[in-house]
C-alpha cells in the first residue's frame, strides 16, 4: 500500500495558485488541515458543481475556505465558522494575503450558536462541509439539514477516527467514547436518511457525501 500510495502521489499535481504552498506550510506547521487527497476530491466536486452559497463548518487556519473560493465562481460566497481565536487569526492574515478578504465571511463563534443563528435566517447553501469537533457531528447535524438546500451537498471529513469507528465502544480508549458513539449515531442517521443520497469515501481519514435530493417536481 505504500508502493501504491508513494506512486499516486507522483501522479498528483500542484494546486493552483498559492493553494499548494498554503498546504505545505500548514502541514509542516503541525496544524489541522484536510487531506491533499480530500483537497483534489473536493475540488472536483466544486468544479462540476459551481455552488453559489458555500457553508463551512470548522475553518482552522483557512485552507479549506481558500479552497472552496479557487473554485467556485467570482459570484459564489463562502461562509466559514470557527470560535477559536488561534486559527481565526491566522485565517483572516491568510484570506487577506490571498486576496479572498471580500468573499469569505468568516464568523468567529461557536457552531453551536452560529448554525440555530443562520436557520433563522432562512440562510440556504448549495455546499456545506464539517471539518470540526468530531464529537460535535451528531449536535450540528440537525441545524445543517436544515441549512441544506435542495439538490445540495453536504460532506464531513475525518469520520473513520483512525480507524476507531469500526471498533466496539470497549475496545475505544474511554477518553474517546463519547465521540465514538456520537459520530457512529450520526452515520447511521445521515446514511439512513431518506431525503439523502450518501455514500462514504475512504480518502484521508474518512469522507461523507451526501447530496440532498432535488423533491421539486416529484410526486
């Protein structure tokens, strides 16, 4: 599996712009950034999709965001949501740096507060991605499907746990249990849900997809 993965990587290339050396940068920082393999996948998925309305839940230094704005359209906005002043201003320096400042929103506060706050909105986005807390999945799910438009995406990253996810609870460090058994009901209600069209990749530590079925039109 090495040989296979050292020979993909070889095939891989560069981000565009100053997308690789950001990645970089952030890695060797030691700092929470997704996969490049789950950076090329949702890269794909944004290019046939062009979402108009991009939801971030999880923004860490920016990476992500800076993703999502490379491409999408000049008209799409991403909004991004993190409540940790150590990567919110780091993000805000990187968005300035990259000239993104006017089309990332970045809300610093807590998910928890943030997410009923947009539902009151009556806020609707074509792509939204969670990249958080990952005990904090099954809490945020309800407001995101709600925030979920129609014919929609939704994806959230690092849902294996190292591996953990597929453990019995016992067999899971007790410091982690709580997470484990949070993440797994919030598969099994995600995967289960009938509105939702799922399935989940094996890239970087785990990817959920799901797109929100288009009812319009339907019987």
């Amino acid at each position: 599996m090495a040989e296979l993965a050292q020979f993909l990587d070889g095939l891989r290339r560069d981000l565009p712009g100053n997308l690789a050396e950001f990645h970089r940068r952030t890695v060797d920082a030691g700092l929470p950034v997704i996969s490049r393999d789950v950076a090329d996948f949702l890269s794909l998925l944004l290019t046939l999709r062009r979402p108009q309305n991009v939801l971030e839940i999880g923004c860490g230094v920016g990476f992500s965001a800076a993703l999502f704005a490379e491409f999408t359209t000049e008209s799409s906005k991403i909004t991004t949501i993190d409540r940790y002043e150590f990567m919110t201003s780091r993000a805000k320096s990187n968005f300035e740096k990259l000239g993104l400042s006017a089309k990332i929103r970045l809300i610093e506060d807590d998910a928890a507060n943030a997410l009923p706050a947009l539902v009151k909105t009556d806020a609707k986005f074509d792509f939204i991605f969670m990249d958080c807390g990952k005990g904090q999945y099954l809490r945020f799910w309800p407001h995101i499907s709600r925030l979920l438009g129609a014919g929609g995406l939704f994806c959230a990253d690092d849902i294996f746990q190292g591996g953990n996810i597929a453990r019995a609870a016992a067999d899971v460090p007790r410091r982690h249990r709580t997470t484990h058994r949070n993440l797994r009901e919030f598969l099994h209600m995600v995967m289960a849900d009938k509105a939702l069209k799922s399935v989940i990749l094996p890239i970087g530590d785990g990817l959920l997809v799901s797109l929100k079925e288009d009812t319009i039109g339907q019987d």
